[in-house]
C-alpha cells in the first residue's frame, strides 16, 4: 500500500507542471487533456485544453495533479503540505529559492535543532512546501 498525492489546480495545472519542471527537476510523465477524452463532452470547449490528469515524478515520488474543472472559485490549498528531502544544504536551497519565487515563504530556509536545513514556502500555485536537509545522525 502507499499513498500518491493528488493536487488539483484551478486551470493552470499546465502551467504549475511546467513550473516544476523548471523549478524542482520534476518530469512529467503522462499528461492527458479534457479534449483528449469522452469528458470534453461535459465540459465547456474552453475548458477542452485543461489538464484532467497528469503525473509528475518528483525524485522516485509520483505526484498527480490536474485542473477541477467543476470548481466555481479558484483552489484553496491548505491542511497539507509536500515535502523534498534532500542530501545537502545547498540542494535543499536551491530548491527552496526555486519554490519560494513568485511565492511566500511560512519560514525561511535555516540550519534547525533537527535539520541541517529547513524551510517552508506555498508556492505561486498555493501548494505548501517543505525542503529538508536531515541533521547527520
């Protein structure tokens, strides 16, 4: 058993997977439109182009995402949060630098009693995030 995060975007899901493949070295493997599928018949033409499912790997993690087409008010993320782990302060930073633009930092990015670095960001998508670097044991 294990667990696959799913986040949904308020028409921007393409936008947001491109970003993090910019950003945070993620590869989307599959993507597939509401037009590519018989859901275009239930769905206004505008909406044809969002993205009705994607997967993007993150490291070994699978994140799913797509856009809540049926959704009447942009997509409040909250009560939840990723994390990246990584082996060094300097990864955790970029990666952080890399999130936290466009965004807003929840706690700067800091050596901690349990952390050799730790920070915490939502994104310009409102999707939170942690980036940590463990203490060496």
């Amino acid at each position: 058993m294990y667990v696959t995060p799913y986040i949904f975007f308020y028409g921007n899901c393409a936008e947001a997977l491109g970003y993090y493949e910019k950003a945070i070295g993620a590869r989307v493997v599959s993507r597939m439109t509401y037009g590519e599928t018989p859901a275009k018949d239930h769905v206004g033409k505008d909406q044809h182009d969002k993205v009705i499912h994607a997967v993007l790997m993150i490291g070994n993690t699978a994140v799913m995402a797509a856009d809540d087409c049926m959704a009447k008010a942009p997509i409040q993320h909250g009560g939840y949060g990723l994390t990246i782990s990584v082996d060094s302060p300097e990864k955790a930073r970029k990666l952080f630098d890399a999130l936290a633009d466009g965004g807003k930092v929840t706690m700067a990015m800091d050596k901690t009693f349990f952390a050799e670095a730790f920070g915490s960001v939502h994104d310009r998508f409102g999707v939170s995030w942690m980036v940590i670097c463990e203490a060496a044991h």
